[in-house]
C-alpha cells in the first residue's frame, strides 16, 4: 500500500475495506493476508476510465510494473521509466 499512496491511492479506512484501496477512478484490490505479505499481482477496477489511465501508466512507468487485461490478454508497463536526463 505506501507505493499506492504517491498515486493518491489508499483504504478508505473502513474494516470491509482491508486490501482493497481507492484511487483517481480506480479500485485496487490486494489479495493480502496481512501488512507483511508480498503482493505479486493485484485486480484493479476501472471506475472512471479517462482518470485512472493516467494514474495507472505513471504507476506502472514510475515502479516497473506491468498491466494485464485479462478479458484480451493486452499488456502494458514492465519498465521502469529511466530517471537519468
């Protein structure tokens, strides 16, 4: 979750709300036992596309993580966005 929080992304505080945080037209969902385990993977929701594009390109740029749509198999991110100028 601290890596969501730069992308003004986190829980709503609610207890029905553990491993799952809100963003800019997003929901992500963190498949988490506790706050010590490694994520691997995380489902995210789109709930105002135009918005969470944007969030969602400079998160996979800035942390070299990389999207998948399950439903067409489209892959975007997986390299990390050089800092070097």
């Amino acid at each position: 979750m601290r890596t969501l929080r730069g992308f003004n992304t986190a829980p709503d505080g609610s207890a029905e709300s553990f491993g799952m945080a809100h963003g800019p037209g997003l929901r992500v969902e963190l498949p988490m036992v506790d706050d010590k385990d490694d994520v691997m993977q995380a489902m995210v929701t789109l709930l105002e596309e135009e918005i969470a594009w944007h969030v969602l390109n400079r998160l996979c740029r800035s942390t070299g993580w990389a999207m998948m749509d399950p439903e067409t198999g489209r892959t975007f991110g997986g390299e990390r966005a050089s800092t070097e100028g």
